[in-house]
C-alpha cells in the first residue's frame, strides 16, 4: 500500500513533458485589468508578428495566488503552460521540483547575465541555470502624495521620519485622510518593508527579514519598527479594512487623502486618471530609505515542455527580454526594467527616479528583496509575517506581544 | 401576514435589483451617487462592455466567448450525472441486494467532500487519463460529485413509488431496463427537474475546478467574470462588474423561475422525505 | 440441446441477478477513486511533510500538533462554531416562518416562491461584489441611507472585526434561506390532511396546532435542513473571500478559508490536508449517525 501510494507520490513532483504544440505558446498570468493586460498584448503581437500563437490564459485574484492553485493542477496534471508569471520564492519553490525549463543557452547568447542586476538573478536563475525571463522590477519603498493638496498645507517632501509623521499631523488637523490604506495583510506588510529599512537599515532588515536571525527578530529594533507600525496605524481613516489597494490609491487622486505607502505599481492609477507626476502627484522614497531598493520583479518562469514546443518558448523569452518591450511595458506598469542598459529618457519623472535608484542600488548593495512581496522568504515565512503583522495593527497584539509571536511564527513556517 | 412575505420578498430582491440599476448608471454615477438611487441616465454601454469588449485577458473579447464554453460544459454534466443518478435510484429503491444500504449511504456521502482537498489528485488522475485541460475532463469531475445529489433525489423519490405495479410489472415479464423506462421515468418529471436545477446550478456556478482543470479553449464563464471583477488595478468599473454579474448568472435564474414549480413538487416528492 | 438452454438461462439468470450491481459499478468506481481514494491520499498527505506539491516523507503526527497549536485555526474553529450556530438558526427559522405563511393559501404563491428561492442560483462570485459593495460603509447602505439625509446612520459592520462574522451570516441565510423555506413548504404540503382536521376539531388552532400537532410531523425536514445547512456553512469558503477574505484582521477566518490558504497559497499542504482531515471527520460525526438514522430501516416493500 505504502510503495503504491509512495509511486503516485512522486509521480506528481516528477518532471512532466506538455503536449504542447510547436510555434504556440502559454501564458498563465493574472494581468487582467486595462494597463496591465494592454501592455502584455504589446508581447503578443510582437510574437506574433515572428509567428508564434499567444494563448491567453488568465486567472486572476488575490494577487495571483488563484493563478498559483491553477500551476499546481496543471503541473501535476501533467499539461503546465509555456510560461507563468510568478513572483520571488515562489519561483525558487518550482525549481527545486525540477518543473521549470533550461535557457542558458539564450541568456548567453544575449549577455542576460550581464544587463540584469544580481539580485534579481538571485531569482531568475537556479543553481546558475537561467529558468526565467524577469519583466521589471518594482520597488514597494515609495511614498505617493497629493501634490496640490500638500501645497495647500504648506507641506514639502518628508526627509526624515520625523518630519513625515508632522506632515501626517498637519493632514490630520486640515481634516482630509492623511495615510490612504487598505487593510489588508500584504498591505500592511508592504508598510512593514519600509518601517524595517528605515529604523535599521539595510544590514538589519537583511538579518530579520531574509536570514530570519531570531536574534534580529526579537531586538530592541524590532519593537521600535512595530511601535512605528503603531503611529502610523493613528493616520488611517475608520473604513481602511479590506480596501483594495487601488481604491486607497483613489483616495490620494480624488484628494480625499495626502499619502500613500505603496509600490510603485500605484503610479499607473495616477496615469490612468491622467495626472502626472510633479504636477498632480508626487512620488518619492520612504522617509530614511532614500539609498535602498527594496524590489520585487514579475518574471516570467519558463516551464518543462516538450521538446517541439521549445523553440516557440524561447521566442517567448527573447522577446520579454526585448528591450522595447522592457520600454514599453514598463512604461504603463509603473515598474522600471528590469535590464540595466535602457537609457532613462522616455521614461517619466518617477520612472528615471526608479531607474537610477536601481542602478545606484545594484551597486551599492542595497537592492533587497521585499518580504511583503514574496522576495525575502519563502511562501510559508511571507505568510507568517503577515499574521502578526496584521494582528499587530489591528490592535490584536501589542509590540512586545508581537516580537514573541513573530518569534515563534517564524520558527514554525521554516 | 402579507406585509411580513412581501418584506421578505423585498429582502431577497434587494441584490439583484441594486446589482440591476447601478449596471444602467454610467461610472460616475455609481461614484458619485446613492446605491439605492435610480439611474439618471439610463445606459445599456455597461451591459454591451461586459458582455462583448470588456477586457478578460489580454484581449478585451468581454464574457460572450466564455458563455458557450460554459454551455459546452454543463449540459453534459447535469445530463449524465442525472442518468447516472436515476439508474442509481433505481436499483437502490426497487433491486435490493446485501449491503445495498451501505452502498447508499457511501454514494450519499460524497456530498460533503469538500473540493479543495480533491483538487491536486483529481488533476494527477485527470492526467493519467490523458484528460488534463478537456472538456471532457472537466465534464467528468462535475459529473463523479453530482452522483451522490442525483442518486439521493432518484432513489428518495422512487422509494416511494407504489410496489405494487412494479411488482405486477415483473408478473408480466418486464424485465430492469422496461420497468425503468415504461414505468418509473415517465413518472420522473418532477424529481428530474429537481436533478436538472441542483445539478445545473452546481456545475453552472463552480468556479474552482473551472480554473483548475480548463484549458485555453474550454475556460468557463465564472473565471472570465473572477477575471472581470478581481483585477487588481485600474479603476474598478462597478457598472460593468454588476453587468457581467448578472450575466453570469442569467442562465441559472432562467432555469430556476422555468422549473422552479417542479422544483417544490419534487422536493415533496423526494427530497425530503429520506 | 436441452441442457445447452438450461445453461443459458442459468446464465441469464446469474446476470440478472448480477444486472443491478452491475448498473451501480461505474459510479461506485469513480466515487471509490474520486472520493474514497483521494480522502485516504489527503490523510496520508497529513502525516507527510509536503509543502508546495506532494511529497512521501512521513513525519508521523507534526502537522497534527503543529495545526492545534496555530492560533488561526483555533481561531477559525471558534468563528465556524459563531458563524454555524446563528448560520442554521435563522436559517430554519426564517425558512419555517415563510413556509408557514406561505401555507396559508397565499394567492401570491406562485409569484413569491420564486423570489425567495432565486438566491440559491446564484455563486457569491456573482452576489459577492454586491454585498462587499453593499456593506461597505463608504459606498455602500450606510452612504445611501446618508445621502438620504439620515445623518447618524452608521453600519461599519464589515470593517468591525467583533462584528464582521455578522455581515457573513447575513449574506448566508440570504443565500440559503429561501431552499429551506421551499424544504418546509414541502414538507408541509406532504402532511396527513386527516391528522390536521382531526385536530382543528378537537379545537387546536394558530399557534398550539402548530407547535403540537405540525412541527413534531416535520422532525425529517428539520433533520434534512439542518445537515444541509451544517455541510454548507463546513464548506463556506466562497463566501468568505467575495465579503472580507478573512478579515478584519482573522475576525473571519473559517476553517475552509484555512485549508485552503495553507494548502495553496502558504505552500504548506501538509498543515492544509490535516486540516481538511479535521474537517471531513467533523462532517462524518454528524453525518453518518444522520444517515444511520434516516436510512437504517429498510425502504418498504
């Protein structure tokens, strides 16, 4: 009985070949709405103006988690998609079942080593095998603000903690919504990543949040960082709880509120309402994070497929890979490319920003993997983080409580 | 008496009717205004948007594609599961042997398994079969989770069915196939539409095995409408959603208010009294 | 010759015996596979240490202890116990409430009947972005009833983590109440005429006859409502990711909720197949003495 059930076991881990057929290829993503699925279409056409048929297939929610549920039934079904876009660890998770493609062959011959920044190789690749085409990289460690509405309040741009938190009162007394935020746990999260920098910098968010030192975990830092959650938890208004991101985002356009705390994927809401940057809204660094990057990338992770079927992938790589479409996607996504060789014209005020941000921090060492983001650890760790995080500002917890909980949490999803 | 029914009657409508008049308010409308206010402009453009240019995927094809997909699965699914399930209820009401009772109640059962944990081995064994990403195969799994509902109704119902003439039927020489197709199933209307309705609406509305086992080709409505209303950026278009919404869920209102008479009857008959 | 046809009606015989058990094996078949086979792999699954796909290694009772010790399933065990007991309670009693009055020979029948059933057509995937919307308190009932000019209105329920448990019964007995309300109107219209007149003769009327002489008769709907609704609100999942997700915070984690989220999205599917191990036996208690019950006496006949 044991052995039968054993054999079925890892059967399903076992590597599966798709049927799929030649100069077509799959794409399991969760970019359904306007911008996003318009940018992608700029993908399909440019591959199908080289011949090869785009299938679409979306699935979207929870930010891509329904997608995830999706990979697994089709991987163990044996029928996986050419590619899926897929986020940090999770990409690492695949790769360890041994489900994902080979295209260090194409990365050689295009110098990808080259032109994409260690870190986020960190996830393209595994083991030094290139098995992902990465499409940009976004940067949760940014502040989005009404511009006419700080004018108003004679507000300029916060440099320091302290001023960012007297800025916040000065909203607070006009009586607009001074932080827009949407309760949910990868929100607050998102909030947490940049808390994290700024009270102990680089070296120490590297310790808690990715090497996960219970010693770092449980300092005197630490309770300063959720003490920090806790003032910031003062600025929310009384229906933040279960708000889309987007619509926290309105909230800062519509000049109901001041700040928001987000990764740059917000400032394709401001676009999309027509605002532009320096005029209508401002983006700038989390107060006291000015000189890290704290990053995580959609990348596109090829999977094992028949051998016919190959070809078609690769075209499909190459072309994600494409610096046009790095151009032209990341344009209306928010995101900077992720090759470090397009030039920053074209891009917008905030773009260039992001640009050289990225590039300054590639060298400086200070490109680091968000946690909220899926880029600090794995799936079961993100989650636990969240939990307590969560809890935490909601009140459930207070800081030294959640320092014990987060302790042991953590311990159990290693 | 009939204030208490009516406001009840009103409490089950609010939804649709709110869903209804803000899918016929333009945006701003619904952004600016009241969710209980009638629409000042009228518009039909949410209803055209969702159901043929809303943007799904890459392509902005609306709900209508996936509509026939939707078809393609269910009728099938609720035909065979209904066949399979009148064929059960028929042995286990009228052909007894030992241990028929325990057959039952495992059939029965498998009504309250929930779905989540059979997706990872459904998928595996789908793929055995070389099913993965049919049509076919997704047929399959809806009908293998509807046996033990239509088994249940058939088999409640046709216990009740008078022995007797089963019994002067056989007298006769009718064999099992004549006394199933002279006898019981043109007695069967209204258990049948309890079956359709139930099983109709199951598969119809499923969401979770649609996602999971479809292919490109066969992806049903409801993940084209979790696509409509859960992207995660860009100004959610409310009226659009509500549109879709409705849309999705218009063939299973029609079934329900066309066999919904039958639906009580058979519940009466069968259902119920197990 | 002879022996030849003895032998083929021997045979005919044989078959038809066979004929019936034969006419249940291809569902007994898929069900053995679909749903016997895959509960005994998820309750191996539960002593594995499998995390994003299924793995054989076997770490005996971990995911157990571990499960009991994670306070969100407490968490969720202590919502469901909230979320079933009101769910089923004012699920049957609306439901019996309408199927009475409905009883009365309303000559509006035809019309209601379909109204109060047409929620159960509908997945929350469809009513889900209503009552999120609805409930809000930004966009939804509390700003009409605001823009109204009632100013001091105020219903924040989904944004209350004490309250939010609420806002998901509501959209529940929305969802279900009108199928138990048609149960009980069966039930009642299949009621003995006779026992009833017989009654009202010996002066039984409104409220007594009911409670005395009606309800006692309807013990079988209450028992075939309430499986039904307990195997619902085990099952809740839908519901609760169209209305809060699970939120505020873990107001309104559910153990489905749970499963599902340590399954698929936490990489931690060993934790999820014990969950769903707890909940399938938490299932199994109430069902099998149910179907022991109703079903041990052998159809008549």
């Amino acid at each position: 009985m044991r052995t039968i059930i054993e054999r079925c076991l890892v059967g399903l881990a076992l590597i599966v070949v798709a049927p799929a057929r030649a100069a077509e290829v799959e794409v399991l993503h969760w970019w359904t709405a306007g911008g996003e699925a318009a940018a992608l279409k700029v993908l399909k056409q440019n591959l199908e103006r080289q011949g090869v048929t785009w299938r679409d297939m979306p699935v979207a929610g929870g930010g891509g988690t329904q997608a995830m549920t999706v990979l697994r039934a089709r991987v163990t079904s044996g029928n996986p998609p050419t590619a899926v876009q897929m986020l940090g660890f999770d990409i690492r998770d695949w790769a360890q079942l041994g489900a994902v493609a080979d295209l260090n062959a194409l990365a050689e011959r295009n110098h990808w080593n080259d032109v994409i920044p260690a870190a986020i190789r960190e996830f393209s690749q595994y083991r030094g095998r290139w098995i992902a085409a990465p499409a940009n990289v976004h940067s949760v460690n940014w502040i989005w603000a009404n511009k006419p509405l700080l004018d108003q309040f004679g507000i300029g741009v916060p440099k320091t903690w302290t001023e960012f938190v007297a800025a916040l009162d000065k909203v607070k007394a006009a009586g607009k919504i001074p932080l827009a935020h949407g309760g949910q746990p990868w929100q607050e999260a998102t909030i947490f990543d940049s808390v994290v920098m700024l009270t102990g910098g680089p070296e120490f968010y590297r310790d808690a949040l990715i090497k996960l030192e219970p010693k770092a975990l449980q300092s005197a830092m630490m309770r300063a960082v959720f003490e920090r959650m806790k003032v910031l938890r003062r600025y929310v208004d009384a229906n933040f709880s279960g708000r889309d991101w987007n619509l926290a985002t309105a909230l800062v356009i519509k000049g109901d509120a001041a700040f928001q705390i987000m990764g740059d994927w917000a400032k394709g809401e401001f676009l999309n309402a027509g605002k532009q940057p320096n005029i209508d809204f401002l983006c700038f660094r989390f107060p006291g994070t000015q000189d890290a990057v704290i990053f995580n990338s959609d990348q596109f992770v090829m999977f094992n497929v028949a051998r016919d079927a190959r070809p078609a992938q690769e075209q499909l790589a190459h072309a994600i890979m494409d610096p046009q479409f790095q151009i032209a996607f990341n344009r209306v996504k928010g995101s900077v490319p992720a090759r470090l060789d397009i030039p920053v014209e074209g891009f917008d005020a905030c773009g260039q920003q992001g640009m050289r941000d990225l590039a300054h921090a590639a060298r400086a060492g200070t490109l680091i993997g968000s946690l909220s983001q899926g880029h600090g650890a794995p799936a079961a760790v993100k989650n636990a983080f969240y939990d307590v995080i969560t809890a935490h500002f909601n009140g459930e917890y207070d800081s030294d409580e959640a320092i014990e909980e987060l302790l042991s949490a953590v311990a159990a999803a290693k | 008496m009939h204030a208490a029914l009516l406001l009840a009657a009103a409490w089950y409508l609010l939804p649709l009717i709110v869903l209804l008049l803000n899918s016929l308010k333009p945006l701003d409308e619904i952004q600016a205004g009241s969710v209980l206010a009638l629409p000042r402009e009228w518009t039909l453009a949410a209803w055209r948007a969702a159901w043929s240019s809303a943007q799904i995927g890459v392509e902005p094809t609306g709900l209508s594609p996936y509509f026939v997909n939707s078809l393609a699965m269910t009728l099938p699914a609720v035909a065979f599961s209904t066949a399979l399930g009148a064929v059960n209820g028929y042995v286990l009401s009228h052909w007894r042997f030992r241990g028929d009772g325990i057959v039952f109640a495992l059939i029965l059962f498998s009504c309250f398994i929930p779905f989540q944990i059979v997706l990872i081995p459904a998928a595996r064994v789908l793929g055995l079969l070389g099913l993965a990403g049919t049509m076919a195969g997704l047929v399959l799994v809806h009908v293998v989770y509807g046996i033990g509902f239509t088994t249940l109704f058939f088999r409640n119902y046709y216990v009740t069915f008078p022995r007797e003439l089963i019994h002067a039927a056989r007298i006769d020489g009718a064999g099992f196939g004549t006394i199933l197709t002279r006898i019981l199933l043109p007695n069967s209307l209204p258990i049948i539409a309890v079956s359709v309705i139930w099983q109709f609406t199951n598969v119809w509305n499923d969401f979770l095995f649609g996602a999971s086992f479809s292919d490109v080709d066969s992806q049903p409505m409801t993940v084209a409408l979790n696509n409509l209303v859960n992207s995660s950026t860009g100004a959610k278009e409310y009226n659009v959603h509500f549109a879709g919404a409705i849309l999705a869920g218009l063939p299973t209102l029609i079934v329900y208010v066309l066999a919904g008479r039958h639906f009580v009857r058979g519940l009466l008959a069968g259902a119920v009294k197990g | 010759m002879r022996e030849g046809r003895a032998l083929m009606s021997a045979a005919a015989g044989a078959l038809r015996a066979a004929l019936p058990k034969i006419v249940l094996s291809p569902s007994l078949l898929l069900l053995a596979v679909f749903v016997y086979g895959f509960i005994l792999v998820t309750g191996y699954l539960s002593f594995t240490a499998s995390k994003i796909l299924p793995v054989p290694d076997l770490v005996g009772i971990d995911n157990y202890v571990k499960l009991f010790q994670t306070r969100a399933w407490t968490i969720a065990l202590h919502n469901l116990a909230v979320f079933g007991t009101l769910y089923i309670g004012i699920g049957i009693a609306l439901g019996l409430g309408l199927a009475i009055l409905l009883d009365q020979r309303i000559r509006a029948e035809g019309w209601l009947r379909p109204i109060y059933l047409y929620p159960m057509a509908l997945s929350f995937i469809v009513t889900g972005t209503f009552w999120k919307w609805f409930f809000d308190p930004g966009i939804g009932l509390e700003r009409a009833l605001r823009l109204l000019g009632w100013n001091d209105f105020s219903f924040g329920w989904i944004k209350d983590p004490e309250r939010a448990i609420y806002t998901l019964i509501i959209g529940a007995v929305w969802h279900t109440s009108g199928f138990v309300m048609a149960l009980f109107l069966a039930g009642l219209r299949g009621l003995d005429a006779s026992v009833l007149r017989a009654a009202r003769i010996d002066g039984a009327s409104g409220v007594r006859l009911y409670w005395y002489i009606v309800l006692p008769q309807l013990k079988p709907v209450f028992a075939a409502a309430f499986v039904i609704l307990l195997h619902m609100a085990i099952k809740s999942y839908d519901l609760v990711i169209a209305l809060t997700a699970g939120g505020p915070g873990r107001a309104t984690e559910l153990p489905a909720t749970f499963m599902y989220s340590y399954t698929f999205t936490r990489n931690q599917m060993a934790m999820g197949a014990s969950a769903a191990v707890i909940m399938l036996m938490t299932v199994a208690a109430v069902i099998v003495p149910y179907l022991y019950g109703a079903y041990r006496e052998r159809p008549r006949g």
